[in-house]
C-alpha cells in the first residue's frame, strides 16, 4: 500500500490500521527520506516515478491544507487549492503510466462538494454546488479521474468532518470546557459527520471492495449541528446555551468559511458504502464524540 498525506489525522490512522494488520505501507514524504518505508516526492515539481506505484495494491492520496485555518484569504485559498491539485495530479500521472497494471487510486475529496440542500437527502449522484468549497472539491476529483485515465480504477472519497479532537471538534472543545458553547447560527442544519474510527474502517474497505466512483465517507444518521454540540457539552459536563449568530461568524471567518463549514445545510449520505454491506462502529453522532473524548 501506498500513502501521501500520511502526516495527517486521516493518514496516520489509516497507516497505523494497516500496520496493525501486517500490512506493508510505504509513506511519501515531502522531505528527504529516512526509512525503507519512505519516499521522497515533491508533487507538483518533479513527476514521481511510476515504478514506485508498481505493484501495490492501492494508492491512497489524502494530501490537502486544513480548512480549518481561518480567515481563508486569497492567499490561503490558493494554499487549499494547490495542495490539493498539485498532490492529487502527481499521483494520477504516474498511475496513467501504469495502464491497467496499475494500482486502485484511492483519492480524497470532501462532501463540501455538494451544495447546502435543506430538507433534501444528498447521495453520490446528487449535483455539485457552486461555493467555493464545491469549486475545490470539483477541481479535485477532476484531477485524480482525468488525470489517472479511463482505464485505471478511481474511488473518490467524499469525506465529512471528522468527529474527533485533531478533527473537527478542535475549535468545539476549549469553548465547551469554558462553558462558551452553544447554537452554531440556527443550530438546527444538518451537520454530515464520521469517526475517525469509520473513516478509516471505510477507506480500507473501499479498497477491499474494488469500490470506484464518488464515496460519501459520512455517518449513517443524520445529526444536525446543536446535536454534536449538545452530545459535547453533555459528554464534558458542560452548559449549551450561547449562540453563535450566523452574522458574527462570516464576519470573523469570512463568508466562504462560515458558509461552507458551519451553516451549510447539508444531510448527506452514505449511499454507496451502505450498499456495499458496510457497518459503521458509530452509527450516531453522539456515538463518535463518546468514541472522541473522554468523559
């Protein structure tokens, strides 16, 4: 197995699993290597050699600036852009060069890529918005199924955020611990989600499944933002009650950010993985922050 964005909270999990599990990987690193286990890359510059894709049962290519870096200026948004693009087109070249020797291409994506739907159930074969957010995750996609060719075989993993304390409840925790938390905007839009635990569980069986194609990687029941906040002050022993109003929030974060992060209204689904006989090991939102942080 091959990984890049192993660094990452996704990536060091999913090395970690499969390691756990005999498995060989091998990590590329934006560095000089140190390790039989470790490529040196330099994606968007030097292309990588094909050679070192060969043979492996998958690539898993996780690369990507964190969203949740505020404000997002133009300059950083440009950061989201290419570290996304230049790793992912990288990738795809060297497993075009392969043919149908090549390895299944897992490549990551972001449910950011549908548009905020409320009260409408979104699946793999719903349209792509038109945010920022939706532009991004277009772009990428287009460079791992475009760039790899029509004969290799790309799963495209549409991931929400992560419920977990590197993930996306960072901003969440310090805020609940001082009894600051509350409503997020209305509170009431749908919130997509997933553990750490399934989001790995997922990638691994996306690869042992052959599956190609979108992947909704989200949680099976729909939670709206006050339930993973509310599930967090409960789980910490902490009040629920100021509100974040929507108006303060595109102020401080940018309209982009706050649009595409905290009041998108979004109840996707994982369509595709169900389907696929997956089962998730936190089916709920409050299952996961229980999974997440310790009471």
């Amino acid at each position: 197995m091959v990984v890049a964005g192993a660094s990452g909270l996704i990536g060091r999990a999913l090395v970690d699993a499969l390691r756990a599990d005999g498995i060989p990987v091998k990590r590329l690193v934006r560095r000089e290597s140190t390790g039989a286990d470790e490529i040196s890359w330099d994606p968007g510059g030097t292309p990588l050699a094909p050679a070192v894709l060969e043979g492996a049962r998958a690539v898993v290519g996780l690369n990507g600036a964190t969203l949740g870096r505020f404000p997002w200026t133009s300059h950083y948004k440009h950061e989201l852009v290419w570290s996304r693009i230049a790793p992912t087109q990288t990738l795809a070249a060297a497993v075009h060069a392969l043919g149908e020797s090549a390895p299944h291409f897992v490549s990551a994506s972001a449910v950011g890529y549908y548009p905020a739907a409320p009260g409408v159930v979104l699946t793999e074969s719903s349209p792509r918005g038109d945010s920022f957010l939706a532009d991004l995750c277009g772009e990428w996609e287009m460079a791992a199924t475009h760039g790899a060719g029509e004969a290799a075989r790309v799963a495209l993993l549409r991931t929400a955020p992560v419920v977990h304390a590197d993930g996306v409840l960072k901003p969440l925790l310090l805020l609940t611990r001082l009894g600051l938390s509350g409503p997020i905007g209305r509170g009431t839009q749908a919130w997509p989600w997933i553990s750490l635990d399934d989001e790995v569980r997922a990638i691994r069986h996306v690869i042992d499944t052959g599956l190609t194609g979108p992947v909704n990687l989200t949680g099976p029941t729909r939670a709206t933002a006050n339930d993973l906040g509310f599930a967090l002050a409960r789980r910490m022993n902490r009040p629920y009650l100021l509100r974040a109003p929507a108006w303060a929030l595109k102020l401080v974060l940018g309209r982009d950010a706050a649009d595409g992060l905290l009041l998108s209204d979004m109840d996707v689904v994982p369509e595709v993985l169900t389907a696929s006989g997956f089962t998730f090991t936190h089916p709920s939102v409050e299952d996961a922050v229980a999974a997440a942080v310790a009471a």
